[in-house]
C-alpha cells in the first residue's frame, strides 16, 4: 500500500483474515453473523439472522456453558471476552475449533446481554503447551473443574475464620500456584489484614491498618468491587507508584487483587501473588474469580457462627457460677463443654451455693434438650434451686420445692406438645465432718474416688425428675467424705457420648479416675479428654466434632494425709468405707450392695473371702427386710495395708428384737443367719443402739490367699459400737 491511499474497508480485512462478525441480544434472543461467521459455523457462507438454539447446536454443549460464565466475568471486570470453541456437525463430530473475541455489555433495565466479536480459526494447540493451558478444552479444563471441586468442599467444610485461611493457603491452582496470599477485610474506613500466608508477620505490619483511599490495589478493590491483575512489575509500579516499594521487596512478578463480595457487598479484597509472570487469560481470571466467590461465602458463613458461637458461650457462661472462695479442706472443680451443633447452648448446669455454718451446696442438672429454651429453663431453675437453699430447706425439701416451681414453669409455655423436665443431684456438705447429705431427682448417681484410688458408684434414693410429678417425694441420703476421697458429680453427656451406654461409659471413666495421679483439675481435664479424644474445642483440630451432648462436671474432694489431689495412688491412705441404705420397698439394691462390697474388695486376694464377705452382707441385709418393718443401713469398711488388711461390715436397723442363734432342724427354711456368720467370719457381734441394733462381722486378710484358715494373726477384733 502506498502512501496517501486510503484504507481498505473493514470487511475486505476481515475476510482477507478469515475472520467472522457476529452480534448476540440475549433480551431477543438472537444471533447475527455475516457470511464468514456462518461458513466457521458450519452453515452456508451466507449473511444470517439465527436463534440461540440454533447457534448452539453448532456448539459443544461444554463450550457453550463456558460462553456464559466469560462473559458474566468479562463485563465484571469490564474487559474483553475470549474463548475457544469447538463447532460440531449434524453427527456430532469436531470438525474445527474457533477463537472468539467480544466485548460484552450488560443493560441492568432489560437484565441483558448484548456482545459484538469476532470469530477466527485456530489450530487446536497440543496438551501441555501453553497455548493448550490458555484453552477452554483439554487437560486445562478437566484440571481445572476438580481443583474448584475440591477448594469449594474443602471451604465448604471449614468452620471458622482460622480454618477457611488455613483452606485458602493451601489451594493449588492448575497450572499457576501463587506462593503468596493475603485476606484483607474491612474495619470503618481502614484496610486490614485478616490473614496472610507466603510472607513473615512483620513484612506485613505496613499493610495491617491502611486507610481505604490509599494508592494499593486491595484498597481500590474494596472501593470499586472491581478485581485489579498486575502482570508484571513494571505494571504495578506504573499503576501504583506510592506502594509499590511495600510490594517490591517481596521479589514477586504479578498479583492478582479481587474483591470479596458477599450479596452484593464487597466485604474485602484477596490477594494472589506470582513468583513468576502470568499473562491472567480468561480462563485464569474465571478460576480466580471462583475461588474469591467460594472464599468470601466460606469467610462470611465463618464469621457468623463465631459471632453465633460468641454469643451463645458468653450467654452459657453467664448463666453458670464462678466458684466460690477457698473452702478450708476441700478443694472444688468443675467444667463445661457445650454440645457441638447448633448454637452450642444447652440445659446442663452446676451450681455451688454458700449455706449458713460454713458448709455449702453442690448442684448440677440437666433440662432436657440442647436448644435456647433449654438454657433458659436452666437458667430459671438455677436461679429458683439458690433462692430455695438460701431459706435454709434441707435438700428434699429443696428439690421439692424446684419441682414444683418446674412444672409450673413448663406448663405455662405456649407449645403444650414440648413440655420438658429436669434431672438434678442436690447435696449439702459439711467440710469439718465431710458429711453430704444429697437428694436425687432422676439424675445420675455420685461417684466416689477413695483415698487409694479405688473408685465406685453410689447408690442413693432418688425420685421423679423435676417437672414432671409436682408432688414428687425425694428422699434423703447421707454419705461420708474420708480425708483423700474425691466426691464426682456430672451430667450423662459425660458418660454416654461416643456411643457408649451407662456401663460401658463409666467403665470408661473409672479407668481415668483410678489411674490419675494428678491434681483436681488435671482430673478434670483428663475426664473430659477422655471423652472427645483430640480436642478440637481448645484448640483448631480436625473438621469434625465429636461434642454429641452437653457434659457438665463437678468434682469434690476432702484434703487430708493422703490425699488424692496432686500424689500418686502409692502414697494415698488405705482406707476404704461405703455406706448404702436399703429400704424396705427397695429389696434389689440388696443386689446393689453385693455389688459395692465387691467394689471395695476389687484387690482382696482370697477369692474365697470375698465371696464368704458377700454371702455374709446379703443374709444380714434380708434378715432385716424378713423379720423387721424398718430400713437396714450399710456400713463397709476396708482398713489396713496390704497383706494386714480387714473388711468390717455393719448392718443396723430400728428393729428392737435381738438376733439369736438357734439349732435349726434339717428341713428348716430359717435360723442359719447367724451361723453362717459365726463360721465364715473371723469376729462378728451384736449391738443394742438407743432406738434399734446393730449387727457386725469382720473378715482379716490372710497371708496366704489360699489359707482359708484365717490370717496367721489376727488382729484383735473391734469392739461393738
């Protein structure tokens, strides 16, 4: 061309280039293309108005989908649209692969698109080059679709803040990883950092409280919504020549800036640096842009159930009691877990109240369910049970009372169909006698550790939980805290979780209590340890939670020589001591009390004696349901150290009538009670009380476990009390 000679007309360029035009209304739904555009599309090489269904079934179905997900990126980041295309024929076959170019417009009144561009073939680029990466076929995009699958679950899954950042630095994007990311949020009208990953902390001090008109990319991001891609140096100093000298010493070569925007607000911006130069095609950008989107909803979802979380534990908190001062001789634990889900609120309460004469009230409970309106039943309740002991009722009355006060509260709510109930364990303590006086409201029973490790389960007389019968009786039992003894009170979450039963549950806890050899509230610690394993509670931990019931946890012991809190189990005092009362109603907890003999003669080594100790306690337990009207009330003791050992158990009631011996015949059904004592024991004896008696036996270790003839020597036996 010479020159001075005008220039040849567009079309003739065009066609000269074998490059098509087109013109897409997604409003009318219509595709205009001139007689190149239609020969690239298989059709007659003809000037053509066409439908979108017919423009896409010239497409790979694929390739179409890609279309829309161009352009809507394109007109958000007002830039040009480009893709590749494959066009198939009426069998199905790719018979060419086009590249399109457009600059998309979008009319907010119609909500349409409108795009003019260009088509032009290309030879299909073989996979690993960089031509194949750029394209929307291939390896590219099946690499590409399973990363953004596995980053939108893996940030789908994330729970907090922390987790989601964790997430983010960890994506490996296909073909272009960044060895650096930042999370920058918004604070009024400054820049923050909400988390970094690829540069050490201090490099990040200038960009932690940045005002939002300073000249940086992420500060334009949050202000326009716009994402900003630097691909090289030279650009970012010549865009942003005030930061630039915070950027450079990172030694980076491009950066990708994109807003987080979450329902139409851009709550912050994400930062992807290079170490090497990306040119951020189309289909890179479309894979940043998916991942800022997935991020912003992953932080957003984060950063409401922290909030929710916050408030709920700060409401939980609030509703449970610090722990009152020292108590001369005790020293008192306790601990809170709330359920995993939800709003991690629930009814599982403890409670510590200071009662007239320096003793005090333990009380832990549970309303049923883990919801809001469990928390605020427990709440009231908590606040009813203080008011009821700082009357100065004893606790039957106490419980008595709350349950009164329970039904009346759940019976004046709105849904009658989720009325409610309440378990809860009361008990009074005196610390100069160790002396708890408890009563029991459908709730667990206490557990004792005993000064030398030994652990059992105590059995005491319960009734209804609170709510459900207004005119519920709960009696009374005592029970005796020796120096070195730990008293442990707790809901069943503690017990049950991790599907485990009541049996299965407390053997579980019982392996912990007798083998602890530190202080109390590292026993408390290692009880709740026991039952969620890693603790992602305390501390970021797996994804997953084993939290599947609130657990609350009291635990009591009386200091003396020997005591369990904070030595080992070898230096605890030997001494033993069980109490257990069996009401005339109540002929089973006969079976209950075998079973506590055994307990605290888990480590007898005379097998024989064992079972002669137990064959011993139920005939004197039935005697007194048999030939009385009143309750018996056990004693059992274990004294000594290993090897000089005595088991002395006493049985006394309100009967007046003394037990004698007496010669039965052979089909006699009775009078053996005594005999069998007199023949297994070692010392027995009978005791007249000022209401009542009183009957004893005593059983020595033997040297020997095999020597059934009783120990070498005895020890003198006990007198009568």
């Amino acid at each position: 061309m010479r020159t001075g000679e005008p220039l040849p007309e567009v079309g003739d360029v065009l066609a000269a280039l074998a490059t098509g035009l087109w013109h897409w209304d997604t409003a009318t739904g219509e595709v205009t293309v001139d007689g190149e555009a239609a020969r690239l599309l298989g059709l007659p090489a003809e000037p053509a108005t066409l439908t979108e269904a017919q423009v896409r079934a010239r497409l790979h179905p694929v390739d179409w989908n890609e279309i829309t997900g161009v352009v809507q990126l394109a007109v958000a980041e007002g830039t040009l649209a480009e893709v590749r295309i494959r066009i198939m024929d009426e069998r199905g076959h790719v018979v060419r692969v086009v590249r399109s170019r457009s600059k998309p417009s979008f009319d907010p009144v119609r909500k349409a698109y409108s795009l003019t561009g260009t088509l032009q073939e290309v030879a299909e680029p073989r996979p690993g080059t960089p031509a194949g990466r750029s394209a929307v076929t291939g390896e590219w995009r099946r690499s590409r679709e399973a990363f953004l699958l596995d980053a939108g679950r893996a940030l789908a899954e994330a729970r907090s803040t922390e987790e989601v950042l964790r997430v983010a630095a960890g994506l490996s994007m296909p073909g272009f990883s960044p060895d650096g990311l930042a999370v920058f949020g918004v604070s009024g009208d400054r820049l923050t950092v909400i988390g970094h990953h690829g540069q050490p902390q201090n490099d990040m001090n200038p960009f932690i409280d940045m005002p939002l008109d300073t000249d940086y990319p992420a500060a334009e991001v949050v202000r326009t919504g716009r994402a900003v891609y630097l691909s090289s140096p030279g650009q970012y100093r010549h865009r942003y020549p005030l930061t630039w000298p915070l950027a450079e010493r990172f030694g980076r070569h491009s950066w990708a800036f994109l807003p987080l925007t979450v329902a139409g607000r851009t709550m912050g911006a994400w930062m992807a640096a290079f170490a090497y130069p990306v040119a951020f095609t189309p289909d890179e950008r479309s894979v940043l842009t998916t991942v800022a989107r997935m991020l912003a909803q992953a932080l957003s979802r984060a950063g409401a159930a922290e909030n929710q979380r916050e408030l709920a534990e700060g409401l939980q908190r609030s509703m449970l009691p610090m722990l009152g001062p020292e108590i001369p001789g005790m020293d008192v634990a306790a601990r809170y877990v709330p359920t995993g889900g939800g709003l991690q609120v629930g009814g599982d309460w403890y409670d510590m109240i200071p009662l007239p004469g320096g003793r005090f009230a333990l009380v832990i409970g549970d309303v049923q369910g883990h919801d809001v309106r469990a928390a605020g039943l427990m709440g009231q309740l908590r606040i009813a049970l203080r008011a009821y002991a700082s009357e100065g009722h004893r606790p039957d009355a106490v419980l008595a009372r709350a349950s009164h006060f329970f039904h009346g509260l759940v019976a004046s709510e709105e849904d009658p169909g989720d009325q409610r109930f309440a378990t809860c364990y009361y008990a009074e303590v005196d610390p100069a006698t160790g002396t708890v006086e408890s009563a029991r409201a459908g709730h667990l029973d206490p557990v004792v550790r005993m000064a030398d490790g030994t652990a059992l389960i105590l059995a005491t007389a319960g009734g209804l939980p609170l709510g459900i019968d207004p005119d519920s009786d709960y009696p009374t039992t005592r029970l005796a805290l020796e120096p070195g003894d730990t008293l442990m009170l707790c809901t069943d979450g503690l017990v049950e979780t991790g599907g485990h039963d009541l049996q299965s549950g407390w053997h579980r806890l019982r392996v912990i209590l007798e083998e602890h050899a530190g202080g109390l509230e590292e026993l408390a610690d290692a009880l709740v340890q026991a039952v969620h394993g890693p603790s992602s509670h305390h501390t970021v931990g797996p994804l997953s939670d084993r939290r599947e019931d609130d657990i609350a946890l009291l635990l009591l012991c009386r200091q003396g020589e020997g005591c369990g809190c904070g030595e080992s189990t070898a230096t605890r005092a030997p001494v033993r001591r069980t109490m257990l009362t069996v009401a005339q109603a109540e002929p089973a907890r006969i079976a209950t009390a075998r079973q506590h003999l055994r307990d605290l003669l888990h480590d007898w080594p005379g097998e024989e004696q064992r079972d002669a100790a137990v064959l011993l306690l139920s005939e004197m337990l039935t005697n007194v349901l048999v030939h009385t009207d009143t309750d018996a009330l056990l004693v059992a003791e274990v004294v000594g150290e290993p090897g000089e050992r005595r088991i002395r158990v006493e049985v006394t009631d309100n009967g007046d009538d003394l037990p004698h011996k007496r010669r039965p015949g052979e089909m006699a059904s009775s009078g053996r009670g005594l005999m069998l004592i007199e023949l297994l024991a070692d010392a027995w004896g009978v005791a007249p009380r000022g209401e009542g008696k009183s009957i004893w036996y005593e059983i020595y270790e033997s040297a020997d476990p095999d020597d059934d003839a009783g120990p070498a020597v005895a020890p003198e036996p006990a007198e009568a009390p």
